[in-house]
C-alpha cells in the first residue's frame, strides 16, 4: 500500500529561525514528489515538484530535497516569517500501471512561527 | 486569472441529511477532483474528472455519495444521507490537461462541512 509518513506532526519556532520538515514514502514506482503548503482556511498550494532524476528544488526561502533512493524528501525553510505559519503537506505521485496519476496525501506538519 | 470556486463556505447539518457542494473550476481547466479532509489529515481524493467523464472514483462512498460533471465545466457533489464522520472540509480543485505526473492542481478554499 502506498503510504507517506510526515514529522514532525507539529512544529514551534521563533521568528527568523530555520526548520526543516520530513517526508517518507513508500510509493513505487515513483513519478514525482511535491510540496504544498496549506493555510487555515485555504485549500493547499504547490510550492515545489521533484522528479526522481531531481535531489534539491527552492522556491524562495524553500528548499525541498529528494532521496529516491532511500525514499525521503525534506523541505527546509529558511529565516522563517510569521506568514509561513501553515500546514506543510507531502504528495507522493507514483507510475501508474494503468489509468490516471493519483496523488498520495501525507498527513502534514503543523509549522507555528511565534513572534 | 480567477481561482477555484467553491460554495457554500461552511455548512452545518443534521445526521441522516442531505448536502449538495458545488464547485467552479479555473477556466479552460480539463480536470476536475474533489477530495475529504479530515481534521488533521491530508486530503483525501474522491473522484476525479475529466471533461464531464469519471477518471477515478474508487475512493468515492457511492452508497451515500455522488458526484457529476454534467457540462464539462461545474461540478456538484452530494451527500445523501450524511453520517457523523462525514464531517471534514471537502475541497475541489483543478487542472489544465490530463492528470500527467507533473499537472499542478489548483484548489479552491473548501467547503467545511460539519454533521451533527
């Protein structure tokens, strides 16, 4: 079954600290990984794709990374801002057999930036 | 460019219920899905269009839920009757072209649905 595990569940910083965020997955075969960042009341959006032949994408002050090998991916972020506050969810995409690309959902981070 | 619409907002029902969420996707935007989500999970895909046919739907409840496309463009999905675990944000979103491995989907705000 393909799953995609996120820690931590939750994350407290301060202002201007760095973080990093965890993806594991167990999806195969793999057709990309991605990013997406979720504010309270909003629908999720894509910060970052990888693909498998891809180990380091930034957007900003995001940088997602992506082992294949070991099937991990990390999404730092950099002098966090009060705004990054939000959920931070993994999506796995892997290679159908047949029919369409269906996404896996990891259950997110909890990023809470305090003044 | 406008975004994915979604409404109502918030809803507020009892058990055994019905519910119609309706959504509008991006224009020009071939590809249509709706997802549940739990309070404290990642989204859940339930059904997954393309144009106004199904591509996806095996994660769809299909003894209380239904969904259509009639048109190609909006999209209403339905909860007949609703159970208490039911209650999650259900979010639309969209597509450009075919659900390709590097199709970036949009979404809308949700429609938060809670059943008492």
């Amino acid at each position: 079954k393909n799953q995609v595990e996120q820690s931590p569940q939750s994350l407290i910083i301060l202002e201007g600290k760095n973080c990093t965020l965890q993806c594991n997955y167990t999806v195969s075969p793999f057709s990309n990984l991605r990013w997406y960042k979720q504010d309270t009341g909003r629908g999720p959006v894509s910060l970052t794709i990888m693909t498998f032949s891809e180990n380091t994408k930034s957007n900003g002050r995001y940088t997602a990374t992506l082992d294949a090998d070991t099937k991990q991916s990390s999404l730092h972020i950099t002098a966090s801002q009060l705004s990054d506050s939000a959920s931070y969810i993994c999506v796995v995409t892997g290679v159908p057999s047949g029919g369409s690309y269906i996404p896996t959902f990891g259950r997110g981070t909890s990023l809470i930036v305090h003044p | 460019e406008a975004g994915v619409a979604q409404s109502p907002r918030y809803k507020i029902i009892e058990k055994r219920q019905s519910v119609a969420f309706w959504c509008n996707p991006i224009s020009g935007h071939a590809t249509l899905y709706w997802y549940q989500q739990i309070l404290g999970q990642g989204p859940k895909l339930l059904i997954q269009f393309q144009n106004n046919g199904v591509v996806d739907d095996s994660q769809l409840p299909k003894d209380r839920f239904s969904a259509e496309r009639l048109k190609g463009v909006d999209s209403t999905l339905k909860i007949q009757p609703a159970k208490l675990e039911d209650s999650a944000v259900y979010l639309c979103a969209s597509s450009e072209r075919l659900a390709g491995a590097l199709e970036t989907q949009y979404f809308g705000p949700g429609t938060r649905l809670l059943v008492l």
